[in-house]
C-alpha cells in the first residue's frame, strides 16, 4: 500500500516538471517569434494588378500584368502579404492616360505608396514604373428583355395593369461579331399558377452559350404586375354602318349589340357605353353575303376579352 502511494507521488511530480518544461518551451518559442516579427525586413514580391472602373466601350487584351513591388516593413506586417495575394488597384478613372492602342499607367513611388500603402510600410522601389494595357474596342448595344412566363390566375383573378420588367433592356458589350448577333434576350421560362396577388418575380435571362466573352449589364429582371379581383359586364352599344355607297339607302337589324367584357372591380364604374365602338363595314361584304359582321372598333384599355354576342347584322336595301 505504501509503496502505491510513493509510486503516485514520483509520478506526479515527474509529469509537473514535463508540464513546466513544455510551458517554458511553448513561452520562449512565443517570444523568439514576437521578436522576429518585430524586426524590418526587406523583400521584394509581384503584386497583381486590380483594373477598376475600365470604360465599357474597351477590353484590356493583356490581362497578366504584375508589379514587382520592394517593401520594407516589420514581420507583422509581411504575413498580410505572404497569406493573402496582394494587389495593386488601378482605377482607370484617373490613375490612367489613353494612348493610341494603350492605356498608361506611370505613377511615382510617392503617389503609390501615399494612396494603398499605410505608414509603417516603406515603399522602396518598383518595376516596371511605366505599365502599358493594350485595349480593343468593344461593341455596346442596348438590348430589349422579352417575358417568357406561363401565368394562370386564380379564377376571378387577372392583371389589371400591363406586365412589365425592370429592368426592361439589358446593356451587351462585346467583340462585335458576337454582339451583333444579339437583338433581344429572353427570360428563362417560368410558369407560375394559381396567382391571385401582385407580381414581383425575379426571372434570369437566358444568356447565349459564349457568356464569358460577353459583359451584361444585368443578368436578371424583375416580373412586376398589379392583380385583381375581376368581373364581367355586359353593355348594349349602338352599331353604325360605314363604307355603303351614298347612293344606297340601308336599313339593318339590331341596331344595338350587346358587348360583354372582363373588368377589375376597382374599374367596374368607370366603363361605360362611350367607351367601346361597334361597326360594319359594307366595304367587306360579299357578293353572295346576305348580313354585315359587326367588329369592335374602339374598346377601353382596361377593359379584357372584350366581344360582341351577337356575329351578324341583317340588312335590307330600301328602293
């Protein structure tokens, strides 16, 4: 029994001073890389170049330029540079001059160094101080968005204002071979039932097969529609005769149709007889044709399906 309980004790001791010579050792190899971190150190690594803001009307051939950038700066600051890849932006809004077939880029040390450098870090020379961005012309053209979209409304229900898209065209830009080739883009299909409250779907367009050498301005647009609760009507609306020779003396029959339309209630009490036009047109008649076909001349914008119930007029020649 003594002899287990001596055993324990040396162990724990023994296993006390390997927990204080790993402290000691995790603490001094802490501090030895703290100290190194602390000091300046010099080098030199390739920064790529981020192009920013490039006129829409140009593409930059070349898009593998790097700058040889050397820093001096304390350790700390040089894991930014070794973990993540570094970059230097060049806005060719202003950082820029346009030459015949390049783009120049010559900015000074001071000028770099004082717009993405901060002040610990000591920008001590770069290469190459002149860089030249070979451009072509690209072609931009504005293009409609047609809607491709399957709706079923819920009965009773309907559009009560025109569906639109937002944006309604998308902005191509390209090589113009292939832009060229573009007059409109779809949307990709979509149906859509039992729909009984207001529209606002996003729908993707579908993109041509050689989308990675084209740019869009948008790659997606927003269904929009005002749904309503809608109704039918019905109303009695004069028919006039037009094109009979004015030497001919007509008399027809029914002088009144009537005209059924699809209407949202909230536009019910605004239609009325003046707003739709019933005519025939003797010009149209045949020869061996005993009756004139009344059409629907005018009818309101928000009324739909509108249709006249009766599909002959009967008429007699007076002598």
């Amino acid at each position: 029994m003594l002899d287990q309980i001596k055993s324990k004790i040396l162990s724990s001791i023994k296993n006390k001073r390997i927990n204080v010579f790993l402290v000691f050792l995790l603490s001094s190899f802490v501090i030895l890389i703290i100290s190194k971190l602390s000091k300046s150190y010099t080098d030199t690594i390739p920064f790529k170049i981020e192009k920013v803001n490039i006129p829409q009307e140009y593409v930059i051939l070349d898009d593998s330029v790097t700058m040889d950038i050397t820093l001096k700066t304390h350790g700390f600051r040089w894991m930014k540079y070794y973990f993540t890849e570094p970059k230097v932006v060049v806005n060719f809004t202003n950082d820029v001059r346009k030459e015949p077939e390049v783009f120049v880029y010559n900015k000074t040390k001071s000028y770099l160094k004082n717009t993405q450098f901060d002040k610990e870090v000591e920008l001590l020379s770069i290469a190459p101080e002149r860089i030249a961005f070979r451009y072509g012309v690209n072609l931009v053209k504005k293009v409609p968005v047609k809607i491709k979209a399957d709706i079923n409304y819920s009965l009773g229900y309907n559009a009560s204002t025109e569906l639109t898209l937002e944006p309604d065209s998308v902005v191509v830009v390209g090589a113009d071979i292939l832009v060229n080739k573009i007059n409109f883009l779809e949307t990709e299909a979509k149906k859509m039932n039992n729909v009984r409250s207001n529209l606002n779907e996003r729908l993707s367009l579908k993109l041509p097969k050689n989308v990675s050498d084209l740019d869009f301005s948008v790659k997606e647009v927003v269904l929009k529609g005002t749904v309503e609760k809608f109704t039918e009507g019905t109303l009695k609306i004069p028919v006039r005769v037009i094109n009979a020779p004015k030497d001919m003396a007509i008399n027809y029959f029914p002088k009144e149709v009537n005209v059924s339309y699809y209407v949202s209630l909230s536009d019910f009490e605004r239609i009325s007889e003046k707003d739709f036009e019933v005519i025939c047109d003797f010009k149209k008649l045949n020869t061996d044709q005993s009756f004139l076909i009344p059409e629907l001349k005018k009818v309101p914008k928000i009324a739909k399906h509108s249709k006249i119930n009766q599909q002959r007029i009967e008429f007699i020649i007076k002598k």
